[in-house]
C-alpha cells in the first residue's frame, strides 16, 4: 500500500495535508506526527476544515477500543481532487475493536473463572459473542461441540412434525432435563429450520416438561421433523472449554479458558458497538424490482419511482486497518459513492463484514441477535421467507485486496450499482445465518472477481439484479451445512431481469449435508450444484467455469429461460447439467422455461456409472410436457463427454436414455464421447493437453492462471496466510451402513418398472409425526417383503407413498395387493393424480382420475358409493387401468380377495385426467393402525 499512495502523491492527487491519530495521543493536539491526536472522530472533524485539499489520516499502530460507531457523513466527503483517506500509518497496524476488555478475573469452581464485568465499565449490555486471544468462543450448550464433526455433530434432533411448528419444538425427554438446569430466563435454541433450508437463534419462552415441548419467540420458518438443534446460554450448561456464559442481572461473565490459563486484563473482549465504522449518506436506488411481489423490469422500476435527491458520503477510502469485534456490520455504508475498503482485515463480526446499502435480516431469529431496531424496506428476494431489509444502495464503490473471516452472515455484501468486490480473501463466514454466501451482490452492474472464497456453510458467491458479474473466483468447500443450493447461487423470480454473468470460476467441493422432508437419514454429499440458477432465474450466462465434485450436479437450471451454459468444464457432477421447469414461475406471470443451450462443454464423471446423467431434463407438474426438447433444452451441441470409456446416459423426462438414442432425439448429433485429456486432474489441474478433442469442437482456453487472489499492493497479505479447513468426515445421527442397508431394503419392496422409479428417485415417502412406511417381511421366507404403513395420531396425509411419471399415451395399469392389520386397521387411500397447465397468477389443479378409499372396516368407497368390502387381516388384490391420452371417461377397476370380488368400468373423477403424472398411497384419518401393500406393479 505504501507504493499505491507514492503514485498518488507524484500524480498530484495527494498533498502533504495528514494528520495522525496515537492511541495515546491528545485531542487537544494538532494531529501531527509529534503530538498526534487521540481519536478517528477527532481527526474527522480537523479533516472537514480542509475541503479543498486532499487529507490522509494515519493511524498509529495500537489497539483502539470503540463503544461507538466512528460515523461519516456527506459532510466527510472528499472530492476526486481531494479524497479522504483514513489508513494505518506505513509500517504499522492500527486495530479498531468495538468492543471492550474483560479485566479482573478470579478463578470459580471446575476450571471456569469468573469476572464482575462492572469492574470493566460494561454493565447493562446484551452480548452474544466472546473472543479470547483473537479466537472465537462458545456460548454454553448442550450438545456441547463435537472436536471430530465441529459442523455435523453436536445436536439434537427433533423427533416428531410439530403441531405449531412456528412457535414449538418437539424434543425427547431422554435427550434434556430441563428441570435440572436451574435458570433458564435466558436460554435459547439454535436449530436448523424447515429441514435444514434455514436457520434459527430463538428465546425460550416456556418448557412443557409433560409434554416434551419447548415453546420458543416466532421463527421465520416452522421446525420440522428430524431437524436438528441445541440449546445454549443456561450457565448449567457451562462445562467444556471455550464455553462462556453472560448473568445479564447480576453481570457477571463466565468463562471456560481452552487453555485452562486464568485470562490476562486483555484476553477477553466482548462486543459494544453495533458497527465499527458507519457511512451514512443518501443516494436514489431504485430496488423496488428486486422485490419478488413487484415482478417489474429495472427499466419499470426507474420509471415509476420519485428519485430522491442524492447526497452521498463521497471519495473516502480506508485501507490498511484491522477491524474486529462488532455485534453488527465491521462497515457499514448507506448511500455512499466512490468509498473505497482497501487491503483491511476483517473479522470477528455478528453479522456483516463489509455491507453496502446497510443490507440486514428483517427477522428477529435471523442472524447475531440484535440490540438496536432496524431500518430499511422489506423486500421479498427469493423464496421461502428469504426476505432483505434494504437502505439506500451504494455506487462506484471498491472493496478491493481485504482479508474477512469470522463473520455471522456475509463477508462482503454489495448492493446499490457498479460496485467492486476484487482480491479479497473471505473465508469461515456464516456462523449466525446460514442462509448466506461469502459475498452477497443486489443491483445493477456489481462485479465480484478474482477473490479467493472457502469454508462456507452456504454458498460461495450470491447475485440479483441486472447485468451483474461473477468471474474468475476460487470457491471451495462451500454448501458445508445445508441442501438446495450452489458454489454459486442465483435466484432471480423474476423473468424480467437478467443480463447477468457466472464466467471462469473455479467451484471446486460444493458439498451439502442433510435429510430429506420427514426422512431422519442425514446425508453428505447431498443435493448441491456448482452453479444454481434457481427459481426462473433467467437471461444469464455461465461460460468457462470449472465444475468439480458437486454433490448433484454442475449446473442447475431450475425454471427460467434464455440461460446459455457454454465452454464450462464439469468434473464429478453425477447431473453434468441439469434443466428442471417450475411450476410456481407462472404464478408470477412468467412463462414456462425455455430456450436453455448447452454448447461446447465438457462433461466428465468416474464415479459409478449406474448414478450418472449427463443431461439431465425434468417437467415437474403444472407444465404441458410437450416432448423434452420442445422449449426446456433448444440447443445442444458440441459436447464432449467421458464416462472413462463406460456408455454415456442421459435424462429426458423420468426414464434414463442411452446417448445414441439421445442423439438421434435431435440432441448432441455433432457432440462426442472421449477423454478429454486433463493435465492433472487428481490435484484439481483441468487444463487440456493441447491434442485434446475438444478444441475441435470449439472449446476455447480458460485463464487458469487469472483465477482467485492474486499478488497486489492493495492485498492486505501475500499469500494468503489462511488455507482452507480439512473437509470433514461427516456426522450421521444414523450410520451410514444403517442408512444403506435401510435403502436395500426399501429398493427390494419395487420391481420392474417401479424399481427403475426408485433409483431415479422418483419414488417418496412422507411420514411425519411418528408415522413410517417399513419393509416387513411376513411370511419370513425371504421373499420380496412387503411394506407396512404405520399410522399414529398425527399429522394427516402420512405415512404417504408418491410415486412422481409421467404416462401421457397408450395403457397404465396398477396393480397391488392390500391387507388392513387384523387387531389395529388403518384406512387406505389410492389417489392417480395429473396437475393442470398453470395459467398466469394460479395454482395447479389436482386432476384426479381415480379416487379409491378403503375404510378401516374394509369397505371400499369410491365416490361416496360402496363397491365391495375387504375383511381385515387378509389379502385383496387390485388392478386399476387407465386408457391414456385420449378422453376416454372411465377406467376399470378390479377386486379379488378377502371376500370381494368386483369388477367394472368407473367414471374418472374429473374427465380432464388423460395423463397419469402421480400415484398416492396414504390415509388422513389421525389413527394409531397398521395397512400393508404388496406385489406393487406399474404397467404401461
């Protein structure tokens, strides 16, 4: 940095005009290098004297203790002729902390020591972080941290679907004791919400011992069944090292030293200030469009809006400082234009670590838990409750060569227009909001490039908006703790905006870990793309990227149109590239997906060649399927694809596909199987070899060596100091042989056409509220067994089977044999479904074709009509048949067995059933019964 203020001195652009701040300096001072002054404000306000001049602060090397935020305003702004710059003097590192030390520590009982934190002038603060020796501690939990899986282990898992899955959490009563804990006025739970898609900190309100619930403040997303949780912040719970608890009444801090070592007057440091440093200007953004109920253009959206006046904090730049120890933001900046973050370090942060446009979580369960309100406008900006508070954007803004790690949420989050995120280091963020990425971009024209990302529990890199980049990043080890997402993440819902760019990253290690709706098997890897175009993201391009080792697949798009995914290099993604419609788009006026090419990739995979799908191409229900490559795919071509010599597959619709087949759909004609010929890949080196085919077939060189952080004056470190962690061995709360025997067993109760259902995945099951659907071998001879459907008092609709195809043409016949348990009868229903076409703004219709409820008493009632009874405890054989794609308005329906027999043509249900999209098995009565199913068949 010292060379980039030389070139700025000799280019006229900066004076002599400095003033120096000393932690042991005097306000009273002039602010020379002789008599310094004593704060940042101080030297601020000298500095608003000088208008017409440039201005540099330089700040001593020390540790400067903050209860406030420093805060500037327009009237700190500098001018392109004379900017502002705060940095640490050459040679030296200033240290901003916003915080205080904890002094005066006396030893207490087990190895935990204790301090009046009155004697330290903190009293009457509410704090949720603690930091010993520049490390992060724990609040006290249980399950305290599991040293072998920190990230997978040390929960608790929910073991029933909550009733007021909001407000309650189910627990086992072997797995707490509240009762023995003492005082709990402050306790909370942290849990993983709505299936592991979110994340909560929420107070205990109340424990209902009997009843093993713990009732808790709203969260933003309901509990569900299986997902996991701890609690913390109850000083029993104080019992491990780096574990620490806060007596808010008597304030008095508790503390369990790693080292076992009695802390010195400067160890402990806990956070005052909200910010470090705060930029609060005024500057017109127009983010209405962002909003996913405005469903506007950005082009609209200016249109319709009143501009308010600007008046940004202007040309300031701060560079070479170190900030640490905030309940907030490290920086935080509202309406500001041409300020400049500069080779910083950044860390130790509640929330945010350098946030432009003063970006916050509406909800209060969201994030490091807040002292102060919030400001801003609530915006939807994607699904699933994943709702923004926005202040005014920021513009021209550099954050450029910084260091961040250690942070709640994001480490850089960019909104506002023509901003840079470059040469940044981000790593470790993520620990109070899981819903997040390292570096986070709203707006118009943000570029995130060349930064250096890992360890991240969500994704790596997020964008919305328009005509925004994301290039040449190094991103690793990201999606640690979560399912559904990408390395890089979009989600526009909104076909309207578009523009953007995902070019020549690496996404190396795009890992997952989790469990699906009501399974309680945990997986990892599980369910993450390279890049994800989620949710109709729409008019985007993702050119020479490099895929590796992403759980599902390389590159997701998930229900938008017009998206090019070209030149990219996608290794080990089972699902090379996978394009999925989305029903719900329409609900927003949009149309259906369209018009994805996917041009002159390569595409290889040496895993086990049963579970990989090259292409892969899904129609969900709700969308007219057409055939696979009217619309969803439009172009794909000069692929080079290498399955290490094994027959290349793909995946149209619900069936795999064989490539010559595929080929001669229309698809892939000029593409080719062969090795693309990798440098090095078992270290991660894809360059080609220069005989490689695929530069026939017109791929073109990437800039391998112009990906991540490179050698600058404005990198706070070269190298980089900090590798990224080692990967985990995943905890499962049921061992992965449990798991995979579990799987065996259920794939056994399917054969034929169902089986092939299976191992697509295409087949479900739903059983909350304790209820399950379990193989059950009845005879004990071995045979296929059959599967027992345990109903309990719960939830209805569950234990529930679903069976997602798709028949449009020719005949379907169902077949299976049911018997109602003897002593505890369960009702059962078979439901075939289609979905309605969505016109804009509504919801699918269920299309039912056939409806059949057997009754706990064994009759068989379909339409209110009694056809024939079945007795319980013995077997009836059905056969159901539907004449497809046609308007055929009946279908027949035939019962054998356990004295019945019956034999007819019925009416369908809705006589606009002509394609058979879903089978249901389940009942809805809340019911502690058993019913079982054998010899499933499908037939087409």
């Amino acid at each position: 940095m010292r060379k980039v203020i030389a070139c700025l001195l000799a280019a006229g652009i900066l004076s002599s005009a400095e003033l120096f701040v000393a932690v042991n300096g005097n306000d009273a001072d002039p602010g020379t290098k002789d008599k310094p002054l004593q704060t940042i404000e101080r030297a601020r306000d000298i500095a608003r004297t000088k208008k017409s001049e440039p201005v540099t602060v330089n700040i001593r090397g020390g540790n400067y203790f903050l209860e406030k935020a420093i805060s500037f305003s327009p009237d700190d702004s500098g001018t392109r002729t004379a900017p502002r710059i705060y940095r640490s003097a050459l040679g030296e590192t200033a240290v901003l902390i916003g915080g205080r030390p904890v002094r005066g520590w006396s030893i207490g009982k087990g190895g935990i020591y204790k301090a009046d934190l009155k004697v330290s002038g903190i009293s009457g603060q509410v704090f949720h972080q603690l930091f010993y020796n520049n490390r992060r501690m724990v609040i006290a939990r249980y399950p305290n941290v599991d040293p072998k899986h920190p990230i997978t282990g040390g929960f608790l898992y929910m073991p029933l679907a909550s009733a007021k899955p909001n407000d309650e959490l189910p627990f086992k009563a072997a797995d707490l004791s509240f009762a023995s804990m003492g005082d709990r006025s402050q306790a909370e739970v942290v849990a993983y919400t709505k299936g592991g898609w979110t994340f909560s900190i929420t107070p205990i309100l109340e424990v209902d011992d009997a009843k093993s619930i713990i009732k808790v403040r709203k969260v933003r997303n309901g509990f569900s069944q299986h997902d996991r949780f701890y609690v913390q912040n109850i000083f029993a719970l104080l019992d491990a090292p780096n574990e620490w608890y806060h007596d808010r009444v008597s304030d008095t801090l508790y503390f369990y030293p790693p080292d076992g070592k009695k802390p010195s007057d400067d160890s402990v440091i806990v956070p005052l200030s909200d910010n470090i440093i705060e930029v609060n200007g005024t500057l017109d953004s127009p983010y209405e469009y962002l909003d996913i109920k405005n469903q506007v253009s950005y082009e609209e959206n200016r249109a319709r809006r009143t501009p308010k006046t600007d008046n940004p904090v202007s040309y300031i730049t701060f560079m070479d400082i170190s900030l640490m120890c905030a309940e907030q933001s490290g920086i935080r900046m509202v309406g500001a234009r041409h300020v400049n973050v500069i080779s910083c370090e950044v860390s130790h942060i509640g929330n945010y670590g350098i946030n432009l446009g003063g970006v916050a979580q509406p909800y209060d369960d969201v994030g490091n838990p807040r002292r102060t309100p919030l400001t801003g406008v609530k915006m939807g900006v994607s699904g699933a409750g994943q709702d923004l508070l926005f202040n005014d954007g920021c513009r021209d803004c550099r954050i450029a060569g910084n260091d961040i790690f250690s942070t709640g949420a994001e480490g850089i989050m960019l909104h506002g227009a023509d901003n840079v995120a470059e040469n940044n280091h981000v790593y470790e963020c993520g620990i109070f909001d899981k819903d997040m990425a390292n570096i986070n971009q709203f707006g118009e024209r943000n570029v995130i490039r060349r930064n250096t990302m890992h360890d991240s529990p969500r994704s790596g890199a997020f964008q919305k908006g328009v005509s925004n980049i994301i290039e040449l990043n190094d991103i690793r080890q990201t999606q640690r703790e979560a399912r559904d997402g990408g390395g890089i993440r979009m989600c526009q819902r909104n076909v309207r905006i578009g523009g953007n760019v995902i070019r020549y990253n690496r996404i190396v290690d795009t890992i997952g870990y989790g469990h699906e709706n009501s399974n309680p098997f945990y997986y990892s890897p599980y369910y993450q793309w390279g890049v994800y175009l989620d949710d109709f993201t729409a008019g985007t391009s993702v050119y020479g990227n490099i895929i590796a080792r992403a759980s599902r697949g390389g590159v997701h798009v998930h229900g938008g149109s017009d998206n090019i995914v070209s030149n990219n290099i996608i290794v080990d993604c089972p699902y090379g590239v996978e394009a999925n419609s989305m029903g719900e788009n329409q609900n927003f006026g949009a149309a259906r997906q369209q018009n994805t090419v996917i041009v002159n990739n390569i595409i290889a995979y040496t895993g086990d060649p049963a579970y990989a799908r090259l292409v892969y191409e899904g129609i969900p229900f709700g969308i007219s399927a057409g055939t696979w490559y009217d619309g969803l795919i439009s172009a794909c071509y000069g692929n080079i694809y290498w399955m290490n010599g094994a027959a290349i597959r793909m995946k149209p619709g619900t069936a795999p596909m064989e490539f010559d087949i595929w080929r001669e759909q229309g698809c892939d004609r000029d593409s080719v199987t062969a090795d693309p010929l990798f440098v090095n890949s078992r270290n991660d080196e894809y360059r080609l070899e220069k005989r490689s085919p695929a530069y026939a077939k017109g791929f073109s060189e990437l800039p391998y060596d112009e990906i991540g952080c490179y050698k600058s004056e404005e990198r706070a470190r070269w190298p980089l100091e900090k590798t990224m962690a080692p990967r985990e061995t995943p905890f499962f709360p049921i061992p992965v042989e449990t798991i995979m025997r579990s799987k065996r067993e259920l794939a056994a109760c399917f054969t034929g056409k169902l089986a092939e259902l299976y191992e697509l995945g295409n087949i479900k099951i739903f059983s909350e509220g304790g209820t399950s659907i379990k193989p059950y071998d009845e005879t004990m001879t071995g045979k296929p067994p059959v599967l027992a459907f345990i109903d309990k008092p719960g939830p209805a609709y569950d234990p529930r089977l679903m069976i997602n195809l798709r028949a449009g043409r020719g005949t379907a016949r169902l077949s299976f044999m049911v018997k109602l348990d003897e002593k505890k009868p369960a009702p059962v229903i078979f439901e075939a479904r289609q979905y309605s076409d969505i016109p804009n703004g509504a919801k699918p219709d269920y299309i039912v074709g056939a409806f059949i409820d057997v009754r706990k008493n064994g009759n068989i009632d379909i339409d209110g009509s009694t056809v024939a009874a079945i007795a319980p405890g013995a077997w009836a054989s059905f056969s159901i048949t539907f004449v497809l794609g046609s308007d055929v308005p009946m279908y027949d329906l035939a019962v054998s067995g356990a004295g019945a027999s019956y034999r007819g043509s019925l009416k369908k249900r809705d006589a606009r059933f002509t394609s058979l999209e879903r089978i249901l098995i389940y009942n809805t009565e809340k019911i502690d019964g058993v019913f079982y199913i054998d010899d499933l068949s499908l037939k087409e």
